[in-house]
C-alpha cells in the first residue's frame, strides 16, 4: 500500500514551470555578484561548506537552472546581499521582470505554454 502511494505520487507530479527571462537573470546576477568577490565559483562552493557545512552548487544556478525560495536565500546569505536587493538587481538585469499592468501575466502565460508543449 505504502509502495503504490510512492509510486502514485511519483507519476502525478507535474514539471516545474520555468520563466527563462527569470531564471537567466538569476543566473546572471549570481555570478555578477561572486565575480565582484574576485573569486572562483568553486573556491566559493568550498568556503561556504567549510562555514556552513554544505555545499551551495553555486555552479548549477549561473546556468539558467532553476533555483528555489531556500537555495537563493542561502545564496544570498552566503554573497552578504538581502533577498530584496538581490531582486532590484535581477528587475535591472530585465526590466520586463518588474510589473507592469499593461504587460501583466505574459510572461507565466508565455512559461505554461512553453510546459504544455
């Protein structure tokens, strides 16, 4: 019983939606901010496992991989910069990223369709 509630879950799950304008932006203000540090991403990934106890994969969200609420705060932490200002940089980075009532739900649209497809 507890097998088929796995296996169940499993199959329902539905593909994460995806915002390239959102993610690319994220990626490219991450390694904007390390490059400021004038260090590497793996000497960065190395000194936040030796403070922290993990590793950050920093690596893996400078390309345009999908990074949740906990891992950017933790990047964030890690880069000494609030969650908030880390944003005002990714809307500079793209500016269709801050709202705008006349362009309001494009770019979710523009993501679902692209999941659908």
């Amino acid at each position: 019983m507890l097998r088929c509630f796995f296996i169940a879950h499993f199959v329902y799950m539905k593909k994460q939606i995806k915002i390239e304008e959102l993610t690319n932006s994220i990626s490219t203000v991450i390694k904007k901010l390390y490059k400021d540090r004038h260090k590497a991403i793996l000497s960065e990934n190395n000194d936040y496992f030796a403070e922290i106890g993990k590793n950050l994969g920093l690596e893996r969200y400078t390309s345009n991989h999908n990074v949740t609420c906990s891992k950017l705060f933790a990047i964030c932490d890690f880069l000494e910069i609030s969650l908030s200002d880390f944003f005002k940089l990714v809307e500079e980075e793209d500016k269709n990223l801050k709202f705008n009532k006349e362009t309001k739900g494009q770019l979710v649209r523009k993501a679902y369709k692209k999941l659908s497809t």
